[in-house]
C-alpha cells in the first residue's frame, strides 16, 4: 500500500517565481464583483507562477477585480472542492492541471466528480517536461538508456516528486512504453527530488523544463528526451522522446480554467474569452515561453473532451503503477 501522494504538478519548480501574496488585480469596470481564481495547488509551484504571470493581463481583459487564491491540499481536492461548491455565477473559478482528473484513480473515495460537477472552460497550455539523468548513468538519450535498464532489470532507480504524482506517472509511462523497469523513489516534492538527482542518489527522473535548464547547461544533469510532442524553443537541441523511438509518449504539465457545474453560457463565453485574450497577450505568451511554457488556449468543448481523454489515459497508468492511497 502506498502512502497518500504528495502532489506537485508536472510543471514543478520554476526559475521565474513571483509572488506569493494574494494580489487583487486592477479593473476596468468600477464596480465589478470580483472574481475567485483558485489554485489548489500551493503558492510559488508552477502553475501558481504561470497564473501571477497572466495576472495582471488577466484583470484587464475580465474588466473587474481578480483574486488569486492558494487553496492545497490532498491532492488538489480541496481547492477544487471550493469550486464545485460555488455559485455558479462566474466569480468563483479554478486553475487546475493534470492532477484534477488523476485524482479519482488515485484516491479511493471523492467528494466530488472532477469531470460531471464542474465547467470546463479551456484548457490554457501546457509545460515541457524532460527526462534527465545523472552525469554518472552512462547513457546520452533513449536507446541508450533504454539498452541499460535492459540489461539490469531494477538496477537502476528514478525520482518522483510522490507517489501518484504527474511527475511520477511520466516516468511510468517512459518504462512501460520502453518496455524496460526501474525502482521509483518517492519525494515529498520537486525540491528535495531534484537535490538527489545532482547528487547521484538517484539515477533519473523527469522534471519541469524550466528548473532543469540550468543544470543541463552547467553539465550536472544530462537531458534524454523531451516529454512532449515537439522540441522547445528554450532548448532546441534536446529531441522528444517521440522522435527517438517511442512514438507513443507524450506527456506534459498541462493547465486548465474551470468553473462549477450549470454555469450560464453567456457566463462561460465571456470567461473563456477573457481567459484566452489575456493568455494570448505578447508580454504573456513571452513570460511564459521563457518558462518553457506553451499557450493554446482551447474550447469549453474541447477541454471537456481533453478531461475525459486523460482521465482515462493516466487510470489505466495508475492501475499498472499500482497506485493507492491507504
């Protein structure tokens, strides 16, 4: 049995925190009721600097006051539970990631459905992933490292920010698309993870772009493969994993707006509308592709289907990981 996961989104650390206060951003409209946006996640991960980066852009386009708040806690449930629980007049909203349709496969019982009781709105974005290993494995991209843990089975570990973890599911994905085993050793988090891969505690692990990008250009970690479906612009010499002979990996630490269940769709319009003008504003998009971070905002449709899809990819992960909570 394993311990309740400590969860961390797939986009990890980041080089670019910003603050972790809770802002009220400027408005254009006097006497606009403001608007809730929660993260279930806590302050200065990655998806909490994505969201104080589009902030201000944010309050802009919405024309009314915007409250960022950090709500974590068992896995992202509790923030997500005080979406589900609100009014659905707009003004209370989510910025949830991969964990929020993870969540129900992993642990055994919810509140709430993540898919039925909420509105998807659009899913933003995502950020790249990359699989590193330690200077001392012997091995400078796939078939490489692909051809050592063949040839000793559980002779080498990798990292995992916790049990359940997007961060901890990627590497699952890797070793079962490879074919090929490895030990998982569980972190309490990116921090302390990232710490003993420098050291050589642990072999590899897959962790945010952004916070490995020092590492990989100073030498102490060595970058195998993109976990996403194309190259980064930050870091063009490192090829997908994809394109070295796995075609059926692709994972990223995607990032979503959400509202409770039976908003108007007037209501949803206008927030989807908001949402990807400010996520689409040149200073924001640059901000963020610095932190190796890619923006698409997509459709209330689209998003709805993209929960369902990937709600069913990471059960069937989770199954074979073997995930549970106690």
């Amino acid at each position: 049995m394993i311990s309740r996961p400590h969860w961390r989104v797939a986009a990890a650390a980041t080089a670019f925190l910003l603050s972790t206060a809770l802002p009220v951003l400027p408005a254009l409209a006097q006497g606009g009721k403001p608007v809730r946006l929660i993260l279930p996640i806590s302050a200065g991960s990655g998806v909490d600097a994505i969201a104080r980066t589009a902030g201000p852009a944010l309050g802009k386009a919405m024309g009314q006051p915007v409250v960022i708040e950090n709500l974590p806690g068992a896995g992202g449930i509790t923030g997500a539970a005080a979406v589900v629980k609100a009014q659905p007049d707009g003004t209370t909203l989510g910025l949830v990631s991969n964990n929020h349709v993870i969540n129900p496969s992993v642990f055994k019982s919810m509140p709430f459905d993540p898919i039925k009781d909420v509105t998807p709105i659009s899913v933003l974005g995502a950020t790249q992933l990359v699989l590193v290993v330690n200077p001392k494995v012997p091995a400078k991209n796939v078939k490489e490292l692909v051809a050592l843990l063949k040839a000793k089975p559980d002779g080498y570990n990798y990292a995992s920010s916790g049990n359940g973890t997007i961060i901890h599911l990627a590497g699952e994905m890797f070793l079962s698309e490879a074919g090929v085993k490895a030990n998982q050793i569980p972190y309490k988090g990116t921090g302390p993870m990232v710490t003993d891969l420098l050291g050589g505690q642990v072999d590899m692990g897959v962790v945010a772009l952004n916070a490995a990008l020092p590492y990989l250009k100073a030498g102490t970690l060595r970058a195998i493969g993109l976990c996403g479906d194309a190259r980064s612009p930050v870091a063009p010499e490192v090829p997908t994993i994809a394109e070295q002979g796995l075609p059926g990996y692709h994972v990223e630490g995607w990032f979503a707006v959400i509202g409770p269940a039976n908003m108007k769709p007037a209501d949803v319009k206008r927030i989807h509308d908001a949402f990807a003008t400010a996520f689409s504003s040149p200073e924001v998009v640059e901000a963020l592709k610095k932190q190796a971070t890619v923006i698409k905002p997509g459709s209330p449709e689209a998003a709805a289907q993209f929960f369902r899809a990937e709600a069913d990819r990471y059960a069937g992960l989770v199954k074979k990981a073997n995930v549970k909570v106690e």
